[in-house]
C-alpha cells in the first residue's frame, strides 16, 4: 500500500459525507422556488369511485384510489384519496399528494368515522422509498402517477394510467 492510498482514501470518504446531505438536497429539491399551492379536502370517498390498484403480492391488505379525489395541481402536486382496506375488515383513509419532481409525498389528513377529515399536524414531505410502509406511494408513483420526475399532464392521464387505459398520446403512435 501505497503512502497516498490512505490520504485519498480519506479524502474520499470526507467528500462523501460532506455531499450526501447536499445532493440529497438538490435530489429532494430540483427548485428551491417551489411553493406549494392551495388544495382543498375532497367528500369523503364512495364505494363507487373506490379504484383498487396492485400494491404487492406480499401484503394481505387492499389498496384503493378515490377517482373522484384525484388532482393534478398547478404546482405540480398530485393529489388524492388513498383507502386500505386491512384483511381483518378495518379501513384507513388518508388525502396524500405526491410530488413526482422531487420523489416526495405528503400526508393532509385522515379520515374518521362519518366522512370528516382530521388535519394532520406534521406538514412535511417524505421521500418516496419503496418499504413496506411506502408500498402503496411508491406503486402509484412509479405505476400510476409519475413519468420519473414529470407529473402526468391532467387528472384524466392519471385515470386512463389506474384503470390500465393507453393514453390517447401512445395510441396514436405519436
């Protein structure tokens, strides 16, 4: 071993402690400009509207999209009603969003008994990682929602993408 190997060897491993956090930055955030718009809690979801969607053979749960929550916002947010339906009966509702330009969703609220929402108090958005908590997030990111860092262009690309429709773009071989 060489006198230097050490000396680089450590200047690489300071780079790279030094830019994980900054890359992760400019990975999470590809425009620090952005603002979050306005959005407003749809009704609560209906049977009819409910949109099931694969989640993981693994899971033992049900997952399911509000059609009619669905929106595609002018800041590029899409967002929507998700609903798990548990294997011992339970149900859990939730109003997320999912930004595709940084890999990020965000919860709004829950949904209690009677069709009320509860706002949630942690505003924050959380990386998209594929575990078994994001499953669901990371399905319809990378299934439904997103074209890598790219929003689809409307709420109906979205619908055609969850019930397994070609877009009008592809179908005309364009």
């Amino acid at each position: 071993m060489t006198r230097l190997q050490p000396i680089v060897r450590g200047g690489l491993l300071a780079l790279a402690c030094f830019s994980a956090p900054a890359m992760a930055g400019l990975l999470n955030e590809p425009d620090p400009e952005w603002k979050e718009g306005g959005y407003t809690l749809p009704a609560a979801p209906r049977e009819g509207d409910l949109r099931e969607f694969f989640v993981s053979s693994a899971s033992p749960n049900h997952f399911y999209i509000d059609e009619d929550s669905i929106v595609v916002g002018d800041d590029g947010v899409v967002r929507y009603t998700l609903v798990v339906r548990t294997a011992g009966g339970a149900m859990n509702v939730t109003h997320e969003g999912i930004r595709c330009a940084s890999g990020t969703w965000r919860l709004y609220a829950t949904g209690r008994a009677g069709g009320q929402w509860s706002a949630v108090r942690d505003e924050d958005w959380k990386p998209i990682v594929d575990n078994a908590y994001n499953r669901p997030r990371a399905a319809l990111s990378e299934d439904h929602i997103c074209d890598g860092p790219v929003p689809p262009r409307d709420r109906n690309e979205v619908l055609r993408r969850l019930r397994g429709e070609a877009s009008t773009f592809m179908k005309s071989g364009k």
